[in-house]
C-alpha cells in the first residue's frame, strides 16, 4: 500500500510505503520508531512556524509526526530520523534569504536534536528534485532523483 505525503503534510503508517514527490529546497523528514515499527514522513516547504501548527513547516512537521507516533504507542526513546532535500534548485539565488534548502536543513537538525532523536542518515543539498520512498515496517529510505538516479539512505 502506497500512501501519498503531499506538500505541506505529515503523514503516518505502521504498513506500507510513505511517498512524497517533488522535494526541491522542500525537505522530507522520515521518522522511524523501530520497536513499534511505524513511520512518520513530512514534506515540508519551509522553516520556521512562528506558532503555527502546520507540517507546512519543519519545526512543526517535526512535532507533528513525533505526536502522531507517539498517538500509535510510540516512544521517542525509540525514534530515529532519516532527511532528504534542502536542494538550492536555483543556482543563481545565492541571497541568504531565499536559501530555503540551506535554512530547512538547519532548522530539523536543531528541533530534532532538541527532542532527543538522531538522524541516522541523510541525503540533502545539491541542485537536484527528489521523490522519497519511506518502507515503514523496516525503515528504509529510497531517494529518486530528478535525473533517474536513485539511493537507498
């Protein structure tokens, strides 16, 4: 069973495949609970949520899944986080402002540290687009990229 994470949305599953398509500068943030076996995949557009709870943003994404896998019996004490994303796709905006990949990247790194969870893996950066396949009974991560090329993380 294929279950469609779309821009903006988090989405969780204790069988089956998470999948969200076209990340960008956008990151997906996969979040595993290995004793439950359940997953949590966001696709989130920008960093910071100023209050606004919404998978829209990383921060929030991130407190979205975490409570959506603790809803299921989860334990943060078992949770690992894999990301894939923050690409700068177009190359001549260097302005920090519009560095959104870059900016996204930093700010998961900071909300998951802060709630205990460790990133085991990580595919992030780069100019190319992504399409993410997350196997929730056993965490695996499957990156497509634009260009046909593809990485298990």
């Amino acid at each position: 069973m294929e279950i469609i994470v779309g821009i903006g949305e988090s989405k969780v599953s204790k069988s089956g495949v998470l999948k969200t398509v076209g990340l960008g500068s956008c990151l997906g943030i996969a979040i595993y609970e290995m004793k439950l076996r359940a997953g949590a995949l966001a696709h989130a557009m920008l960093p910071k949520s100023n209050g606004v709870k919404s998978a829209k943003y990383v921060d929030s994404a991130i407190e979205i899944s975490i409570e959506a896998l603790e809803n299921l019996g989860g334990d943060k004490r078992n949770m690992v986080a894999k990301i894939a994303g923050g690409a700068q796709i177009f190359k001549h905006m260097t302005l920090e402002n519009l560095m959104i990949g870059e900016r996204n990247l930093e700010v998961a790194k900071e909300i998951l540290k802060e709630q205990g969870i460790r990133i085991i893996s990580e595919d992030t950066g780069g100019s190319s687009g992504r399409t993410l396949y997350f196997f929730v009974n056993d965490g695996r991560l499957l990156v497509k990229y634009s260009n046909g090329n593809e990485l298990w993380i």
